[in-house]
C-alpha cells in the first residue's frame, strides 16, 4: 500500500504541470487558473504577477494532498514589488515516506511599459527518495502579462522552456490564460495547460468579493481534481485563507494561508 501511495505521487507530480503539489491555498481555489491575477505566492503562479501587487506581502502556508496524514507541505513566500520592478522568494518544503522535496524560488518582474509586464522565476529543486542518491533540478519560468483596457488581461506562463531532457526532469510546460474584471466584486479567469507529454487541460475560475472582509473562489477542470473551491476572511492587513481541491479519485486535498501585507 505504501508503495502504491508513493507511485501515486510521483506521478501527480510529474503529470500536468509540476508546479501542481507547490499551490498555495487561494491558487488551489481556483485550481491555478489566475494566470493574469496578481499573486505574492511565487511559487506556481506567473512570475509576472507579483507586479500587480499594490503592497508588500509576506505569507505562510499549511498543505495536505489527499488527505493523507503524513503527506503535508509548509510554504513561505515574501513578495516586494516597487515602482516598475518586483522581487519575491518563496520556499517550500515536502516530506511523504522516505521522499523529501525541497524547493526555492526566486522572483523578478518588470513592467515593460503601460501595458505589458514580464517577469522570471528561477527555481532550485532539490528531491531525496530513501538512500538513492538526491537529485538537483534548476527550473527557469518566464511569465507575461499584458492588460488591455476594460479590466482585460492575457498572460502566458513557461515552464522549464525544454532546456533539460533528462526522463527523470521535470517536464515542459505552457500555461495561456485570461482574466476579465466584470466589475468592482466579480472577476472570471480561464487557463490552458499544456506539457510535453501532450497533456491539455482546460480551467475556468471566478473570484466573488463578497465584501471588504470576505471573498470565496471555486473553479472547474477539465480533468483531476476536477473542482476547487475556497473562502478568504480579511482583517485589517491580514488574509486568512481557507480551500479545498476534489480529486475524483483521491479525495480532497486542503490547504490554509495566512497573508500580511505591509
């Protein structure tokens, strides 16, 4: 059983998108499909994104995948964004049986001009499985976003860009999506995931602000875990956040956040 468990894993890490066991509670909510949001999470978002910040962020956060009780991640993430310039590191930290998982990743963005943002992420993965010997994987990311009029913007995430062929690598992958402002409390954002291994899935969120203290997210997918969903409460420069993702065959997968902006 032990043994089926850890395939498992492995292999919903390595399938879809890499990036997948790394979301943090409100991206989970809507499944990664805010490409064009703004986020101080670094880790598996646009790298660009931390450009649309309008303060500094500083976040921890708790994971656990399929609710398997010793299967739990933490996450940290500090995001700085300035003028025309942004710079984040976010770590996380992943310990299921004898595989151990540690990533770091650091941020930079700029704004290219009034309408265009571009940002990079390089990540320094480090996995240990047993006694084998650990594997190291530098993991280069360029995000874009660019945000026309009416509250519309497009990005484009890159992962890996090919660079390494190594079978045991983490795979290639692009993300293309879009998020539309309908007005001052509801925003739709939509995503399509594509990797190497010829893998498509197609995502579509919504962010509902119910109030200045509350807001919720849900999305659906195109395949496992099919449905996220997540509530946040603020309070003065502090974010609770609160989601769950469904896999159909895995059960659910929750995840806590706690954000402050200074």
């Amino acid at each position: 059983m032990k043994v089926w468990w850890i395939i498992v894993v492995f292999e919903f890490i390595g399938i879809h998108s890499f990036a997948q066991q790394f979301q943090s509670a409100d991206s989970r909510a809507i499944l990664g499909a805010g490409i064009a949001l703004n986020s101080a999470n670094i880790i598996d978002e646009n790298p660009a994104s931390t450009l649309k910040l309008s303060n500094k962020h500083i976040s921890i956060g708790q994971l656990n995948d399929f609710g398997i009780a010793n299967l739990n991640s933490f996450q940290f993430a500090i995001a700085i964004p300035l003028a025309h310039q942004s710079y984040g590191l976010a770590i996380h930290q992943n310990n299921f049986e004898d595989l151990t998982s540690q990533r770091w990743c650091l941020n930079a963005a700029v704004l290219i001009n009034e309408t265009i943002r571009f940002g990079l992420n390089l990540n320094a993965v480090l996995s240990k499985f047993a006694n084998e010997q650990a594997s190291l994987n530098f993991i280069p990311e360029i995000g874009f976003i660019y945000e026309r009029k009416r509250r519309l913007c497009w990005a484009v995430h890159l992962i890996n860009l090919g660079i390494s062929e190594d079978k045991n690598s983490i795979p290639s992958a692009i993300r293309i999506g879009l998020n539309q402002q309908v007005n001052n409390q509801i925003a739709i954002c939509a995503a399509l995931c594509m990797s190497k291994s010829q893998t498509y899935l197609l995502k579509a969120g919504l962010v509902y602000e119910l109030n200045s203290k509350m807001s919720i997210r849900a999305a659906i997918a195109s395949s496992s875990p099919f449905l996220g969903y997540g509530i946040a409460y603020k309070k003065k420069r502090i974010v609770y956040w609160l989601s769950n993702n469904h896999h159909f065959f895995l059960g659910n997968s929750p995840a806590i956040k706690i954000s402050y902006a200074f």
